[in-house]
C-alpha cells in the first residue's frame, strides 16, 4: 500500500512490555486502546502513518525472552528477509528491538501501573493469564463486535490500531467509523477534496481514488483551526485528538499569524459572526462549515461599521469560500438635504494592491445604498470569484476600478438596485459563465476608459440594458446571450467602443444594440433577433462596424441608422423582420456592403429624409414589398447590388429622391424592376433590369430620372413605361427583347431619348400615346414586331437623327391579310392601328375594333373612327355580344385586362 494509505511498514507498534511467561506483571493483551495511545501520547501519534512517520521512532527496547503460549507474536521481518522454506518476504519491517535479537520476543501492552489492570477487575482471578488450551479469545470475536468497539476511538487512536495486525487495520478503517468522525470534527454532509493549498471540492465518496473517502478527507484536513463557538470538547482535551479550536475568527486568526509554519487553514462553523473588520494580508484559508448544503447559507460573517473583509498585499494565494459575507450598515435611513448617507468606502469585500485570492461559492451582500457589496480596486489586485452569489444589493453589485484585474467564473449577480457589474478607470476584468439578471438598472456598466472580458454570460431581464458602455470604454464580449431586457440589449454611447462577438441577442423590448453619440463598436459574429423592436439602432453620429451578424425576426428594422450616423454595415444577413431590412433616414449614413437582404415584410433597404448611403454588393431579394425605397430626399449610391424576386419593384424612388444607381441587377420582380414616381430623380447608370413581370423602368407623376448605358431585357411587360407627366433622359440604353414595348411614352408625359438601342421586342419599339410627346435623338430602332416607332393620333414628337430599320411590321402584315388583330397580340399586347366602335352594336371608346372586324364582323353596321392608338381587338377577344367571324379561338374573359399600372409603396 501507498504510504497515503497508512501503509502496514510505516506503522509503529503500540507500546509494549516484555515480560517472562507467567510473570507477575503479566498483562491483558490487549488493554483499552486509548490507554495505549494516551501513554504516548506525544511521540507514538506522531509516528502513525497518519501523519506521516515511521515506526522505529516509537519502539521501545527490552531483552528479549522465549514464550511458549499463543500470546507471543510472530517476529516482523525485514522486506527483504525471506524464510527458511523459502517462501516470500513478510510485508511486515522488523522493528528496532526485534533487529536487536534473532530471538521471538513476547509484547504484552504496558499497563498504567504494575497490577493496576488486575486491581481494577472484577474478574475472576488468573483471567489474563494465557489460556491452558492455547485459543486467543479476542481472535474469536466477530469482527462487526471489533468494529463497534473501534467506534468509540478518535482517529490517531484508530492510527495505532491498524497498525496492530492486517485483521485491525481492516477495522480500524471501518467507513462509517471515519465518517462519523469527520462530520463530528467538520460537520460536512460529503467528503471535502483538498488535494493542495487554495483547493476545495465537495465529492461524493464514489468519485475518490481511495476506498475510504472519510478518512481521506480527514488526512487533508487536520491541520485545520476550527472556529466553533461552545465546541471546545470536540477538539481538545481528547485522547486520540489533536485539533485547534478557538470561539472566534479574530482568535483563530492571530493564532495563525503567529505560527506562519502550520498550514493556514480555518473552519468557520455554521453560524453568525460580527467580529471586527477582517483584513488578509496572508495566504490565508477560510472555509464555512456546516451539516447541510449549501453550507453558505449556514455561515455568516456580517459587519455594520466597516468593510467586512478585505484581502490586500500578500494575499496572494488567500482562499476564502463556502460563507456569506454581509455588510450591513446601520444609518441607510439618515439623509442630509435628501442625500442618503451611506459608506461609499465600506464593502462586503474587498480586494486591493498587490493580491490574487480565491474567492469560491461564497454568498456577498451589501445593504448599504452607496456602496458596492464587491470592490476590486488598484492595479495588482486579481481575485479569482468563482460560483458566488452577489445578490439582492442595495447599489452595486461588483465594483472594478483603477487598473485592476480579476477572473469571475459562474456567478450569479441578480436582483442589485444599480448595476450588477461597474467597471472603470481601465480596470479589465474577465467574466465567464456569469448569470447576470433581473438588475434594476443595468446589468453590467463598463465606462471612463473601463475594459473587460465578457464570455459565455448570461445576461437577462434587467430594467435598463443589458451591457451599457461608454466614456471610451473598450470591453470585449464574446459568446454572451443578451435577452428579455426591459429596455434594449447592449447600449454603446457617448464615444464608447468595444467588441460584441458571436453573441445571442433576443427579445429585448427595445433595440437588441444601440449605438450613439460617436461611438464606433465592432458588433460581428452575433445572432440578433426577436426583439420588440429594432435589431440594431444606430443614432445620434453613432459609427461602428457591424458585420457577420444574422438579424432576423425583429419587430422593427434589422437595423436602423439615423441622424448623421455613419456605421459601416458588411457580410451580414438581414431577414424575415416583421418591418423593413435597413431603415436609414434623418441625414443617415453608411457603407452597406457585401450583405444579404431578404424575406422582409416591408422594404428591404429604406433611405429617406436626407440620407446618402453607399449600398454596395449587397443581395437584397425575396421581400414582401420593395427591395430598395427611396423616399423623402432620400439619396445615396446603390452600387453593384443584386436585387431581385421582390412583390413589389426591385427599386422605388420617389418624392425628391436622387441616388445613384449604378451597375446592378434588378430582376426577377413580381412587379416593376425600377419605379420612379411623384417627383422622384436619381441617376441609374450601367445596369441590368431583366426578367421583371411589369416594365423594367416605370417613371410617372413628374418624376424626372437619368437613365443611361443600361440594359433592359426580357422583361415580361415593357423596357421604359413613361406616363402621368413623367419626364426624364434615357441615354445609350439597350432595351430589348422585352413582352410590351421597348419604350411607352403615355399621358402628357415628355422625355428624351437619345443614342438608345430598342431592338427584338415583341411589341413596337417606340410607343406615344395619350397625349404625350418626346424629343428623340440618336435612336436606334430595329427588328421589334409591331414596328420600330409608333405614334398615336395628335401625337407629335421631336425627332432627330433616329435609325428605324428591319422592323417586323406585324401589325400592317396582318391587315394586309385580313386576319383579326387579336390573332398576333392576345389579350396582353397592344399594337398601335386604327380604332374603331360600332355604333349599331352599342359599343363605347373601351371596346376597341380593328379594321378587318370592321369590314367582317360588322359589315353594314354604323361605325365611326376613333383614332389610331394602341388596342387589341375586344371583337376578337370575345368581350362583345356579337362572335368575331376572324377570330375562332374560343377566349376567357376573365384573362382580358388592360395594361397593369406598378405596385406603388405608402410610407409606414
């Protein structure tokens, strides 16, 4: 056996004498084992393995002597030694008379006095004389008898004993004995595991090594002093026990002071305790103990007047756990001028200087309404708090300032009137774990140059923000969860900084992070979702980098940016939000980047109220309205964006709006690729618009846009759809291939085209109509289906230099023909051609009739000529009362509409 585990060689064997066989002084072999070990006291208990020394220090010499009964003892032999069969070595060693003599000697325990043992008993006479039949009766005991006699031993006792024979250490090491010494001794309800200094962990006895986890524990701990009020009789003046005990903290500690060689170790029992203010300038440990868990709510220490503990210079490897410790002033009632006088230099605990102590599940309480109940302060002081309780505070929970450090793992700091955590005056500690909640302010302050570490932190359901930052703050929080603040999740202002990564924030009942008043943090990494209102709010000339976020599910924007604010915003997804994606607005700003915009109830990007954005590389698609709105002055660049798959038009600008839009795609829309309307500019230069099911560029009311080396394809409707009043220029475009024409000028509406290319639609290429002109420059115009230019009647543009060549004409085909119009436009194409009504089937200017249906369908009717303008045939459509005779495809009406007007979006 390891010597740990009270090996059989480092065992001294209790006090002997040798006498002759049936000596006078014989005596009983084995005499009560407190009279053993109490007759020496002072050096066989030091030489148990117990406390670590070997048995040739106790043994005693005497001549040797031949004895022929069963009472002589076998002679222990050396580990080397072997027999004269040959057989192994006894793991027993000689002790020092046995080395003297080769000669077996007889040990009979030493009685107090000669006789003493026969005076005392009322035995029969001759009962310690050996048996005539040779039997050893104590040998014949059940050893559950053995063990309950081995009950009434104290543990040095029980050291002795097992040093006897390998059947008495067997009963010496009896668990339930241990046991019922430790919890007399230290009263712990499990096995305390202190393997070295500043270490202490309750175990549960199937997680140790050893077999008898009681007596373990009381080996590593014996050295302790024990503070126990009115216990002195459990500790001292005890055969078989050595332990200190005094009745208070301040006794126990001078005595530790005054012996710097013994281990500093005390155990303050379950209680409550006002001794004067504690100060530690030692390594120095103190443990609450207790019979129940938590022990810490069984052990207080308490102070009115002053600080009640403090560690400072030389506490480095200090240790202090498993108590509560409570600063308690009297006067929190007394005011001057309303002013409440308090102890703003008094904590529950505090930490200064040069120190580095333990602090572990300790419960800390200040009800002073100006204090903090934990003060850490000057550079040098580093605690370690691990598993504490700070709680139910009347001001500040933690309180870190000036330079100073500390690591703070799985805390629980709740329920403080102020903040839970103040950090300041470049004090940088490290938080890890902690549960962080339901603070009546916020939960945790960092400000004036404070710093910090912040990492796995749960933060929740505080009256003010979660983390609030500034002054030039700098913490760095990582990996926390933010949520169910009653006001927002993380407030950065006033030119705070700081690192918010890969952190959870949700269900804030206002913005899950605010950013203001020139403040620049880095938000990266983090999940910010579900709050009441906005993702992340940026206001008042706020800056900061937000990138690499998912910001989804937000009753208001992703992210807001306002008043003069210039965040730069990249490689983020901003989705599903019961608003808008991105709202900037009052003079906003902001690079918006390389991010992925989608699934949003309104606009996926807002700019409006004088802002001017660069939105650049960004994917922005699948909304349920537009894609990006510009409104109100709104301006900005929109720079290489994809945009598309919206319900609404990929982009709206509107009511003095101006951006740049250059160098996008804008496709895929369930409506318009680009609306401009009610006075709306903007310049949109070298971009794609494709595949939208309405016109690719629709401008209208006023508005008077810049389109120029665009291309504008495919579209399921018309390129450029210009109507009520609209103007703008259209320059150097390609527009081709689109369902409608290339180009419709409508109602008074007044552009200018020029050095465009409007080529292979399936419509005309150039469409005026309603009373609208154009100045058209430059054009080209060429292989569209129903013709290059169509003019309506009255219709008088201005036109210069255009080429219209190699047009398919289709519409003059037809009629040359004799077919129906209907037959090459459908339901939703409108070739331009000669409008007729029939007056004798009663049909109004909405129902239009080409020629040949005229001159067919009609034949002897009264008709009258309405102008030349763009229709389809409502006689080959089916929508008359009379069946066209051209047409014999049977239609559903139900499919006839006219041209469909862009999806326009209301301000909310």
């Amino acid at each position: 056996m390891e010597d740990e585990e009270m090996s059989m060689d480092d065992r001294p064997s209790p006090k002997y004498e040798n006498v002759e066989e049936g000596g006078a002084n014989n005596e009983t072999p084995l005499k009560s084992i407190k009279s053993c070990s109490s007759s020496s006291s002072s050096s066989s208990l030091e030489a148990t393995a117990f406390i670590g020394t070997t048995s040739k220090e106790t043994s005693t010499t005497n001549s040797p002597i031949t004895l022929r009964s069963r009472y002589t003892l076998r002679r222990r032999r050396s580990i080397q030694q072997k027999d004269e069969e040959g057989s192994c070595a006894s793991t027993l060693a000689a002790t020092a008379d046995e080395q003297s003599s080769l000669q077996p000697t007889c040990k009979r325990f030493k009685a107090d006095s000669p006789g003493e043992a026969r005076k005392s008993s009322h035995t029969p006479e001759g009962f310690l004389d050996p048996p005539e039949d040779g039997k050893c009766y104590i040998e014949t005991l059940p050893e559950e008898l053995l063990t309950k006699v081995s009950s009434y031993l104290y543990e040095y006792d029980l050291a002795n004993l097992g040093a006897v024979s390998r059947r008495y250490y067997r009963v010496a090491n009896d668990i339930n004995t241990w046991k019922n010494l430790y919890q007399e001794a230290f009263e712990y309800p499990t096995p305390l595991y202190h393997p070295c200094h500043g270490k202490f962990e309750f175990r549960e006895p199937a997680r140790w090594k050893e077999h008898n986890a009681w007596k373990e524990s009381f080996k590593q701990l014996r050295y302790g002093i024990h503070v126990r009020p009115h216990c002195a009789k459990i500790y001292t003046g005890q055969s078989g026990r050595k332990m200190l005990h005094f009745e208070t903290i301040d006794t126990a500690l001078q005595h530790v002071r005054a012996e710097p060689s013994q281990e500093k170790l005390i155990f303050i029992h379950q209680g409550t305790y006002h001794p004067q203010s504690i100060a530690i300038n030692s390594s120095i440990q103190m443990i609450g103990a207790a019979p129940a868990h938590p022990v810490q709510r069984r052990v207080f220490i308490e102070n009115s007047n002053e600080t009640t503990l403090s560690l400072g210079d030389g506490s480095t490897d200090a240790y202090v756990g498993y108590m509560t410790i409570k600063f308690n002033p009297d006067n929190n009632s007394q005011a001057v001028q309303g002013v409440p006088i308090g102890h703003p230099h008094y904590y529950a605990l505090q930490i200064t200087d040069e120190s580095s102590p333990t602090i572990d599940r300790c419960i800390i309480n200040s009800t002073s309404t100006v204090g903090a109940a934990v003060c850490v302060k000057r550079a040098g002081a580093n605690p370690k708090v691990r598993h504490c309780s700070i709680c139910d505070c009347d001001n500040v929970g933690v309180y870190i300032t000036e330079y100073a450090q500390g690591t703070f793992e799985e805390c629980e700091i709740a329920r403080n009137q102020l903040a839970g955590v103040w950090v300041k005056n470049y004090a940088n500690p490290f938080f890890r774990k902690c549960n962080i909640h339901d603070g009546k302010d916020v939960g945790i302050f960092i400000f004036e140059f404070g710093q910090g570490y912040f990492e796995k932190c749960n933060i929740h359901a505080n009256r003010i923000s979660g983390i609030e930052v500034k002054n030039h703050a700098n913490p760095t929080v990582v990996r926390c969860e933010v949520h169910h603040g009653l006001t927002g999740g993380i407030y950065v202002h006033e030119k705070g900084r700081g690192q918010f990564m890969e952190n959870k924030i949700y269900q804030n009942a206002f913005a899950g992070i605010w950013i203001t008043s020139h403040s620049d943090p880095t938000i990266r990494k983090n999940e910010i979702y579900s709050g009441h209102q906005g993702g992340v709010y940026i206001f008042s000339e706020g800056r900061g980098l937000i990138e690499h976020n998912n910001i989804y599910g937000n009753a208001l924007a992703g992210i807001q940016i306002r008043t003069g604010s210039d965040p730069i915003v990249r490689l983020n997804k901003i989705h599903d939000g019961l608003h808008g994606g991105i709202y900037v607005h009052e003079k906003g700003k902001g690079v918006i980047e390389d991010n992925e915009v989608y699934g949003n109830t309104l606009a996926g990007i807002w700019v409006t109220t004088g802002s001017s954005p660069v939105l650049r590389k960004n994917r922005i698609h699948s909304g349920k309205q537009v894609g990006v709105y510009f409104y109100d002055n709104g301006h900005g660049l929109l720079e290489e964006n994809d945009i598309f798959n919206h319900s609404y038009s990929g982009v709206q600008i509107r009511t003095g709006s101006n951006p740049k839009i250059t160098r996008n795609k804008i496709w895929g829309g369930q409506n318009g690729g680009v609306l401009v309307y009610n006075g709306g500019l903007g310049v949109l230069e070298d971009n794609e618009i494709f595949d939208n099911a309405m016109a690719g560029v629709w401008i209208k009311t006023d508005s008077h846009p810049i389109l120029r080396r665009n291309k504008i394809y495919d579209g399921r409707d018309g390129g450029v759809c210009i109507f009520n009043k609209g103007r703008g220029l259209l320059e150097d475009n390609d527009i081709y291939r689109n369902a409608q024409a290339g180009v419709l000028i409508s109602t008074e509406s007044n552009p200018t085209l020029r050095r465009n290319r409007v080529f292979e639609g399936r419509a005309a290429g150039v469409e005026i109509t309603n009373g609208a002109t154009a100045t058209l420059e430059g054009n080209q115009l060429f292989h569209n289906k129903f013709g290059g230019l169509c003019l309506a009647t009255d219709v008088r543009p201005i036109l210069r230099d255009n080429k219209v060549y190699e047009n398919q004409n289709a519409v003059e085909k037809a009629v040359s023909r004799g077919q129906c119009l209907f037959k090459i436009s459908s339901c939703t194409s409108f070739p331009m051609h000669d409008f007729y009504r029939c007056i004798s089937c009663n049909t109004t200017e909405r129902n239009a009739i080409c020629i040949n249906c005229i001159h067919s369908c009609h034949q002897g009717h009264l008709v009258e000529f309405v102008r030349h303008d763009r229709f389809f045939c409502d006689c080959g459509a089916g929508t008359l009362e009379r069946t066209c005779r051209l047409q014999t495809e049977v239609r559903d009406n139900d499919t006839v509409y006219d041209s469909a007007t862009p999806t326009e979006t209301d301000t909310q």
